[in-house]
C-alpha cells in the first residue's frame, strides 16, 4: 500500500474511532503538503466540519494528536493551519520503505489481473514510408501497452495495414507510367521509401494533367475527376475488385517491397505486433453484420437500396453502413474487424491509437457495435492524439512535404552525436560504443520528446530542442542514469538495515521514488504515457540535486553510504523501468 492510500485508511479508521463517523478512505481528501508549509502530506478537513460541528482548528488538533500517538511509527508530527492538517511522515517509515524495495527491480510493476486488453496502433498506409505522425502513433501505442503490462494486464498488440484502395493503385499506376521496371534493388532505394516515391510522382502528374485541361476550359473540380491518370488508378482499383491476375501481380510485388521497409523501420524503433491484420482479407468483413442489423431494426434501408443507420437520438448523425451497389464503407469493415479480433482474442477491451480526426468515426463505430449487442462494444475505447507538426507546418504526403520517419531518426542520432562531442566526455569509448550511445540517445530524445506531451494535445517537433541534456527530455534522465550508475560500479549496497534521520535532500528522493506504483496506475488509468515521462524527469531532477548536495562514497558515516547507495540502487531500478515503459534505453554510462 503506498503512503497516500495508508494515510487515507489511517486518518479513516482514527476519524471512526473518535467521532463515530464513517468515511471510507477512498473519500479522505489527502493531498502533497505545499512545500511553504512544514509537513509532507495535507489532510483538507472542510468536508467534515459540517458534519462533526467542529471548528476546522479545534478539529486538527484532536485528530493530529491521535494520529501522532497511536501512529508513531508512520507519523512524526502536525501542523494545523485553517482547514487543513499537515502530517509529516516518520524517517522510520522511509527507511523501511527503502529497505524494502532498494533491491527490486521489478518495483512499482502489478500482478496479474487475469484480464486482456488489445492495443491497435501504427496502421499505416501501403503507398508511402512511415512518417513522423506515425511514430507518435508507434510510440503512444507501444508505450500503453507496456504500461498496462505494467499493471498486471496480459496485453495484444495488433496493427491494420490499409494495403488496399485508390491511394494504393495510384502508386502502381506511377510505377507503370514511370519506372521503366525499376526496383528497390536496382535502385538501392529502400522499399516504402521507392514505393512511397511514385505515389509523390501522381501528384505531381495529376497536377499537371489538372492544369492542362483547366487551360482548354474545363472547371477545376472536373478536371480533377477526368484526368487520364486519376481514371487510370480508378479502373485500376476495379480490376483489382475484380481480380485481375496482373494487377493483383503487381499489388502484391509492390506491397511486398512496402513491408520489408516498414519492418526494416519498425525493428529500428522499437515497434512489434503480436498480430498484423490486412484491409485486403478485412474489407468484406461486417457484410454478414449488416444483414442482421436490418433484421433487429439497428439499421434502415433506403429506396435506392443503400443501408444506413439513424444516430441522431445519441446526438450524432445518420451513417451510411452498406452502399446501394451493395459494397462495403469503412465503418462496416471496422465492425467487422471488431467482431473477428474479439472471437479471436476475447479481450476486456480494445483501444485504437488513432489521430483525433476520426473522433467522429469511432464514436459511431463504438455506438453501432453497442446496438448490434457485439460482445467487444462496451471496451472498445478510442485513444485520440493530436497532429504533430514541425516548426515550418504541417506536412501532405502528396506534395513531398511529409518528414520519413527513417529520415528523422537518422537526423536524431546526428544530433545526439554532435551534442555529445561538443561535450567531450567520450574519449575513452571505443567506437562501436559510440555507435550504440548515440543510437541509444538519439531515439531516445525523440520517443521521450514525443511521449512526454499529452497525446489529446497537438504538438510541434523540434530535433534541436529534443537532446538538451539540462533541459526537460530524455538525454537529461539518460544522464541522470548512467550518473548514478557511476557511484554504484565504484561501491555496492550492502542492503543492510537502515537507521538515523534523514537529511532533506534524502527525504526528497525518498517522497518521489515511493510515488511510482501510483503513477504507473495513473498512467494506465489514463493512458497516458506523459505521466510517466514528466515523473522520471522529476525523479532525475531531484536525484541530481541530492548527489550535488552530499557525498555518497565518501559520506560522513558508513551508515549514510549506505543509505545513499540504496538511494542510488532503487533510483537505478526506477528510471529504468519508467524509460523502457517508453522503449527508451539508458545508457549506463555516456
């Protein structure tokens, strides 16, 4: 039990025992104390005035006093001030804290819950590289389902690879107009980038195309819908419904190039599945959904034939579920898909890391599978994020403006390397040392710098600002690692017991370690990886204040060593996990 809740269950059971009065712990409102007061944790007493008819002062220090004496051992002392009782937490409490956990690797991680949840994250078009927007999606993702790992859940991750359409087929009408049967062997271009190449390369021809046609007097929007490229992808997209043996030839050669450059990029960031689906097995799924939501009277069906679905008494809108021609529209392959992944893996929940412009699809998605009665409906759960954009905008993919994300990660490591000769302590590392310390810094910074934003925000990426080691990224808790690594390869805990007063800067790393297992729930809770990120940055801060301050291997007493080598040791233990719940490594020396 961390100290938050054994306050709250203690101050209950004291508030019981003098007042006759029920309150669970949960609803004792306990808070950090505000550092210009003296105590460490703050119990706001206004809700129980009324009740007892007790003026707030009167009341503090008849319940402060008992605490203090029948709770010595957790309670040193209190202060009352108006409503509020500040607590100060015993140094034995502390220590046996620290005792306790100093040699645990694993601390702060939950067991089993015996439940399931599925993660579905990247999702990545067949017609072009993974971009920038796709590694916060890869990120946020990857990281949620580590944290709910974390939390005792056995976790699923699954990706779907839109691997079919329109935007696919342009891509293979360029190659044909354009590539005179080069490869990316031939050309020494890596697969999705080659791929991703020739889908640039129909933008660039259709805009032409437009233009001449707007020159002999076609309107603009015509003139988009009668280009002889746009028609040729159009009825390349029919021949591919239909089959057609060299069209799904080439589909399948030029996706088969897509993903040996994705898992190329995936294996480089970190990035794994349990299970990939395929929008070219998925797009039919859901048929058999729509047939019976007619029959339950979910859906409606229009004179022209098409399906649709009325969700304007949930104040949303009506959706079109099946089109008059009998084909299928995103939503109903999603419900589909739905319904497979949770016969297949009969989870508790799915979450969809998707950006926040489709927050109107999932909430229709969510809402249809409620009425169609499917199992999965009530846990589906939609992890919106915000856009990234870089310092000069935003990027479009058609107009070449989009930042691979292969060529952001190369750009990374460049700076963590520049950054860190500028610095010049890495004299002695032999070079493929170096090789991995600046992989290891250089996607570090970009995992942290993207994970450490609130995923609902929209944020802007700087690779400049991302490795700054005194400044709020990932570089600064890698450092702040491999510091206390340092102390601990000169002198080891003996994890003997723990006796004497803590001194302030002691206390202060003490307070921020014990709060892990809480923000790992938090985190979960929320899902939210930035909580973990804003924590282990603060856990560095105040690490590196405490080893600035005093002396670990030359401590005025054995006993003081000891206690800042156990200091040092759960630190250690903690900032590692909190990074790898990000994907992040931590060098043990840099």
């Amino acid at each position: 039990m961390g100290v938050v809740a054994l306050v709250q269950s203690v101050v209950s059971k004291q508030i019981k025992q003098l007042y006759q009065l029920d309150m669970e712990p949960d609803a004792v409102p306990v808070n950090e104390t505000k550092p210009e007061f003296e105590g460490d944790y703050t119990v706001v007493l206004f809700g129980l005035v009324k009740s007892l008819k007790k003026a707030p002062e009167a009341l503090g220090n008849e319940l402060g006093e008992q605490l203090v004496k029948e709770h010595g051992d957790l309670f040193s002392g209190f202060n009352v001030i108006k409503g509020f009782l500040n607590l100060s937490i015993s140094d034995t409490y502390w220590l046996q804290f620290l005792q306790q956990h100093a040699g645990d690797a694993g601390y702060g991680h939950r067991p089993s819950t015996g439940k399931r949840i599925m993660v579905e994250y990247s999702s990545p078009n067949t017609n072009k590289p993974l971009h920038l927007g796709h590694l916060r999606n890869n990120f946020l993702g990857w990281s949620v389902a580590e944290i709910y790992k974390a939390n005792g859940y056995d976790v699923v991750k699954t990706c779907i690879a839109n691997d079919r359409g329109i935007h696919i087929c342009k891509s293979m009408i360029a190659w044909q107009l354009f590539a005179n049967g080069a490869t990316p062997q031939s050309t020494g271009i890596k697969g999705d980038h080659f791929v991703g190449d020739y889908y640039v390369m129909f933008g660039e021809e259709l805009k032409k195309q437009v233009a001449g046609l707007v020159e002999k007097g076609v309107a603009k929007e015509e003139a988009e819908k009668e280009a002889p490229i746009m028609k040729a992808a159009q009825q390349m997209l029919v021949d591919w419904e239909a089959g057609k043996p060299d069209v799904i030839a080439l589909w399948k050669m030029m996706n088969s190039w897509v993903y040996e450059g994705f898992e190329a990029t995936y294996k480089r960031i970190g990035s794994d599945f349990d299970k990939t689906y395929y929008e070219s097995n998925t797009y039919l799924l859901g048929k058999d959904l729509v047939e019976q939501g007619l029959r339950k009277n979910v859906f409606y069906q229009e004179e022209d034939g098409s399906v649709w679905i009325d969700l304007t008494a949930d104040g949303l809108d009506k959706k079109i579920v099946r089109r008059r021609d009998g084909t299928a529209v995103y939503i109903t392959q999603d419900i589909g898909l739905a319904e497979l992944k949770q016969e297949e893996f009969h989870s508790d929940g799915s979450i969809y890391v998707v950006g926040d412009e489709q927050n109107y699809h999932f909430k229709v998605l969510k809402l249809i599978c409620q009425k169609l009665g499917l199992p999965s409906a009530d846990g589906i759960y939609h992890l919106s994020y915000g856009m990234v954009e870089l310092p000069t905008g935003r990027m479009k993919t058609r107009e070449g403006t989009v930042v691979d994300a292969d060529d952001i990660v190369d750009e990374m490591v460049s700076v963590a390397q520049q950054k860190t000769e500028e610095l010049g302590k890495v004299g002695d590392f032999a070079k493929d040392e170096l090789t991995q310390l600046y992989d290891t810094l250089g996607l570090g910074a970009l995992k942290f710098f993207l994970l450490r934003v609130d995923p609902k925000k929209r944020m802007i990426f700087n690779p400049e600002e991302s490795i700054d080691f005194h400044g709020f990224t990932g570089s600064f808790v890698q450092f702040s690692h491999a510091r206390a690594k340092s102390i601990l390869r000169k002198a080891q805990p003996a994890m003997s017991a723990l006796s004497g007063n803590l001194l302030p800067a002691e206390k202060s790393v003490l307070v921020e370690l014990e709060k892990y297992p809480a923000i790992l729930k938090q985190a979960c809770d929320e899902m939210n990886p930035s909580v973990v990120a804003a924590y282990v940055f603060k856990l560095a801060q105040t690490f590196n204040s405490f080893v600035t301050e005093l002396r670990v291997l030359t401590a005025e007493t054995p006993e003081k060593k000891e206690l800042r080598l156990q200091l040092a040791q759960l630190t250690v233990h903690v900032i590692k996990s909190g990074m790898a719940l990000m994907g992040i490594k931590v060098p043990d020396r840099m």
